[in-house]
C-alpha cells in the first residue's frame, strides 16, 4: 500500500488528474498539445508532469526536438489494487460491526 501513496498524491492535484485524462485519451502528447486550450503555462504543466513522473503514472518519450508524454497505465492498475483491498478490509469490518450488533 505505502507503493501506492505517490500515486494518490499525484493524482489528488486537479490539473495533474485532468493531464491523466488527457493523456488516456490521446496518446503520446507534447507539452504544447497539453496547454492548447487552456489557461496553463508550458512551465506549469511541465511541474506537473514531472510529479506524475515521479509517481510513476506517465513518462516521456523524444521524438527528435520533441518530447511527447505518454500515460502510464501499469501504476494507476497498481493503486487501483490498493484500493480493492481497503474495500474489501471495509466490508469486513461493517460484517464483523453487523455481527457484534446483532448478538
């Protein structure tokens, strides 16, 4: 579980969810194409990239002067695994409450 906190705090961050979105979406995208349309700054959207980087939720390829960002699906299956066995040590507590409650 401790793996999967920089995940959750990479994603607890607005813009970097919405970057994840996109980046589902589209595929490989250039900083560029991730501040079309919007009121973010490259510098902004590169900070971000870089914490979900660290996290290890996306990561960059060059394509020669470029560098594309490309999502990375295996962390967020990881958390997503995390946040199973929290439901399901949930469950068991509110079966283990219901029970004491009913004797």
């Amino acid at each position: 579980m401790q793996k999967s906190a920089p995940i959750f705090a990479a994603l607890g961050d607005e813009t970097r969810l919405r970057l994840i979105a996109v980046l589902c979406a589209g595929g490989a995208l250039s900083i560029a194409q991730l501040t079309a349309g919007t009121d973010i700054t490259r510098q902004a959207v590169t900070k971000h990239l870089q914490v979900l980087a660290d996290a290890g939720l996306v990561h960059d390829i060059r394509q020669g002067r470029e560098r594309l960002w490309e999502f990375e699906p295996t962390r967020l299956e990881e958390a997503r695994r995390s946040l199973d066995t929290i439901a399901q040590q949930w469950d068991q507590a509110l079966t283990r409450l219901k029970s004491m409650l009913e004797q």
